[in-house]
C-alpha cells in the first residue's frame, strides 16, 4: 500500500527538560511489593495564521509517578515541545488535529524518553503502557466544563 503525505505536518520537536528521582529507601524497604504507577500529560496549545497556512506550537508535561504504600519510589517528568503546520487545513480543523494527533506524537515520543532514560538508570525502567489521547482529552473537557458549570 502507498503512503498518502498528511495535510497536517510534524516538522519539529525538542526534549525541554527531564527531571527523575528514585528513592533507594522506599524502594529497598519495600523491595516485594508492586508500584502503582500514575501518568499525567498536560498539554499547552499555540496556534498562529501565517500567509501559507497555520503553524502550531505544542508544548507537552508528561508525569510519571510511582508509588509503593502511598510512598513515592519514583517520578519522572517530561517536557517537549513540538511544532507542526499545514497548508490546506482550516483554522478549526488544524485545532483538532494539534489536540488529537500532536499530542499523541509527542506522547509517543516522551514514552520512549522515559523507556530509554529509565532503563539506563539500573533501575527497574518505566514503561508506559498505550494511552487513549482521545479519551483522556475527552474526560478531561467534560470536567472543564463541568467546573465552568458549577461556577456560573
């Protein structure tokens, strides 16, 4: 099958900043027992009309922590900012398609920062497991609007 060219461009990206921490202690103390891990993404979205089309700036936080008895073993932040543009796409549209598709490219990629990283720590590496973007973005909306609700 031939690969059709997307109307919507991923054209840059960069890792901001990581930051890691293990706890030795907690983890020595409770060296049996599973970590419940948490994950976080909070994207911030800027889009920009420019004479060809849109260009839009997504910079993206993902936050992994991990927790044995209510006590932090480890937590790992990911900042990156990626670019993206298009030619042909409407404003509203090229909206969408940063909220849903920018995101989980960046996603995807902060996942293997944190495989990667992780796993050259001599640690137990962090492996993220598939994330549905969509309906995360969707929860997330419903409780925005539900907060803009109960403030009216």
């Amino acid at each position: 099958m031939k690969a059709q060219k997307s109307f919507f461009s991923f054209d840059d990206y960069s890792i901001e900043k990581t930051e890691y921490k293990f706890n030795r202690e907690v983890a020595s103390q409770y060296r049996d027992e599973l970590v419940n891990f948490s994950l976080n993404f909070d994207p911030e979205i800027s889009i920009e009309e420019i004479k060809e089309g849109f260009i839009g700036n997504i910079k993206l936080k993902v936050s992994v922590r991990g927790k044995i008895k209510n006590r932090i073993v480890t937590k790992m932040n990911v900042y990156i900012l990626g670019k993206f543009s298009s030619t042909s796409l409407g404003e509203e549209k090229f909206r969408e398609m940063c909220y849903l598709n920018g995101i989980a490219t960046l996603f995807q990629i902060s996942r293997a920062v944190i495989v990667s990283f992780t796993s050259q720590t001599g640690n137990t590496p962090i492996i993220i497991p598939l994330t549905n973007i969509a309906s995360s973005i969707d929860i997330e909306k419903k409780k925005t609007q539900n907060k803009k609700f109960l403030k009216e």
